[in-house]
C-alpha cells in the first residue's frame, strides 16, 4: 500500500474509535472494516493475523458488552463521552493498554468534577455513569483502541 492509502485507513480507524463514543455511529464496524480492507490491499501474512485478531477481539467486546449491566443509548451524553475518550487516549498513551479503561474514568471524573465542584458530588456521578452503561462504551472504546495499537504495531515493526 502506498502511504495515502495507509492514511485513509488510519483516518477511519481514527473515525471508528470516535464513533465508539458518538451514539449511532457505528465505530466498531469502522475500525473492522479499515483493518479488513488494510489486510485485503496488504496481504501480508502479518496483515491477516491483525485482521484474525481484530475480528476475535472485536466479536468478544461486542459479547462482554452485551453482558454488562445498564442500557442501550446514550449513558454518558457527548460532553462526558468526549472527557471519557481523551482520558482513554491519554491512559492509553501513559500505560500502553492497560490505561486506557483507569484514563476514561479519570477523564470522566475530571468532567464531573469540573462541572458539580466537589470530589464526592463527581465520585457518585462517575459511578451513576457507568452503571447507567458507561462500562459497555469503554468496553467498546478498548477493542478499538487495541485494534488501532495492533495496526501501528504491524506497520512499524511488521
């Protein structure tokens, strides 16, 4: 693939990722689908491995997901869903992997601090969040943010 086809794909994974939190966009088939399309243009043996890996990645969020309490929608509303995924980058960036989930629930409490004023008032609404669903949407934004690393990973040391 030359390098504007390797960007178009890195813009829709990137689209994806946003997608997870942006009700009715549907960010998880994005990131499949730039992962599918990548390893059809690749054909590289590593390129079918990501692809492998995504697919089984992305199937076993979509079923944890459907385990989790809370329900379907909005739970979080787009200003919170914005703190929670920057913080998810950021804990992703800080700790590679394991911080993305501790980063969006900082970020989330950072909104929720800045917006009630106290620590407690924001410790309740954190947890008012995700348990209206919350979980379920980082669940979500942490397969494809794995997905996203595992595409980086195979074109820089693949």
């Amino acid at each position: 693939m030359d390098a504007w086809e390797l960007l178009l794909v890195g813009v829709v994974l990137v689209l994806g990722v946003v997608g997870v939190l942006v009700p009715g966009l549907p960010g998880t088939w994005l990131v499949w689908a730039a992962t599918l399309w990548w390893a059809l243009q690749d054909r590289s043996s590593t390129a079918w491995w990501v692809l492998v890996g995504a697919s089984v990645l992305l199937l076993v969020a979509q079923a944890v997901r459907w385990q989790l309490p809370g329900r379907s929608g909005d739970p979080m509303g787009a200003r919170l869903a914005q703190w929670a995924g920057w913080g998810a980058l950021a804990g992703f960036v800080v700790v590679p992997v394991a911080g993305a989930l501790p980063g969006a629930v900082v970020g989330l409490y950072v909104a929720e601090r800045m917006r009630l004023g106290r620590w407690d008032d924001a410790a309740v609404s954190v947890r008012d969040v995700l348990r209206r669903g919350g979980w379920r949407v980082l669940v979500e934004l942490f397969a494809c943010l794995l997905v996203a690393a595992a595409w980086v990973g195979a074109l820089v040391w693949g």
